[in-house]
C-alpha cells in the first residue's frame, strides 16, 4: 500500500527544545516536500526536495531545516522552535502529477 | 507569483442538490491543477490532476474541468459523506513548489 507516513503525529514541547519530524515513503519517489496548515491560511509549503542531496525553499522556510540523505526519508528539523510554528504539519511525496500526503503532525510550541 | 483563489469559502447543500465550486488561478506556465478532498485533522485526498484547458475528469458524483483561468469542481446529487474540504492546488511547468488555494467548506445535509 503507498504510503507517507510521518512521526510524531502529535507533540507539545517548549520553545527553544530541538526537535524532528520524521516522514518516510514507501513509493521511490524522487519529489518529497513539506507543508504546514493554519486556520485561514491554508497550506504553505516550507521546503520541497527533487531528489537525494536537492533541497530548496518554498514559500515558509524560516525556522526549519531539511536534509535528503536517503530517496525514502524526508526529516523537518525545527533548530530553536517558537510558537508561531505551532501548527497541523504535512509530509508528501509525489510522481507524475499525483502528489500523496501523510497524515500529519500536530505541533505545540509552549 | 502564483496566485489561487477559491469561492466560495463555504457551502451549505441539502443531499441531493448539485453544485459548484470555483478555483481561479494565476501561474506562469501551468504544469498541473490539483483537486484534493480533506477532513477534518486528515491529510489531503487526492482527487484529480488536470493539465490543459478543456480537459474534463470524473469520479462518482465529482466532476472536475479546466479553463485557462479557472476550474470547477461539480458535485452532482451530492450525499451527506461528501462533506469536506476541498482544496484546489497549482503547480507551474518549473515542477517545484505547489501553491494552495484556502480550499471551500462543504457540508451536505441529510
């Protein structure tokens, strides 16, 4: 079965507190990216990855960090979080016009 | 900048009573138009890509097409496990980010 699948599905932690979030696909997907929710705004991608070792920034990366050491994992590192990162987290993978999606991570920076 | 605009931002339908819903985009070069379906605290539910104006896709009661400015998504006799958000997604022919639209509420009532 395709998947995405992304860890931890929900976490509150304290600002500052280094923490990832994992994602890994079982599709062989060259194309991973990341997205966050917020009420009103809709989806925002942070950073997208078009294979191992190729990372850019999409249009909310400030305060994240990525990395692609392998085609099937995707890690979202959050260096020093703030609450303004407290936010409903995606993971996706996509081939051919068809982008899946994990099903998110609830993140609470206190 | 790519630009995508839903409407409206919510719906309310009685079961049977067909619809539509819009999504305006502006991009350089358009690679692909996306049709997702989420639920609540869900990731996005692929429904359709579409590449080029006049192209059509269906699948059960959903219907969606392609203009050179715009997409509908038509809901014919929809049912009350319709109820989502749908979200209308672009992507340019650079293959890198994919730009969201705030997506429209619908809430199908039995």
């Amino acid at each position: 079965e395709a998947q995405v699948t992304q860890n931890p599905r929900y976490l509150i932690t304290v600002t500052g507190k280094k923490l990832t979030v994992t994602c890994s696909q079982n599709m062989n997907h060259e194309y991973m990216s990341w997205y966050r929710q917020d009420p009103g705004l809709g989806l925002r991608q942070i950073y997208y990855s078009m294979n191992v070792e190729v990372t850019d920034k999409g249009d909310v990366p400030e305060g994240y960090k990525v990395s692609r050491k392998e085609k099937r994992n995707f890690p979202l590192i959050l260096e020093s979080p703030s609450p303004n990162q407290t936010s409903l987290y995606f993971c996706a993978s996509s081939s051919y016009g068809r982008i899946y999606f994990g099903e998110g991570s609830w993140l609470t920076v206190v | 900048e790519d630009q995508v605009t839903q409407s409206p931002e919510a719906l309310r339908l009685q079961e049977g009573e067909s619809s539509s819903l819009n999504c305006s985009y502006t991009v350089s070069g358009l690679r692909g138009l996306f049709w997702y379906r989420q639920d609540p605290g869900k990731g996005p539910e692929f429904l359709f890509t579409l590449y080029s104006a006049g192209e059509e896709k269906e699948k059960e009661r959903l219907k969606a097409t392609l203009t050179k400015k715009e997409s509908f998504l038509h809901i014919t006799a929809p049912k009350p496990e319709d109820s989502a958000t749908y979200l209308c997604a672009v992507q340019h022919s650079g293959y890198s980010t994919l730009t969201f639209g705030k997506g429209t509420m619908l809430l199908v009532s039995p």
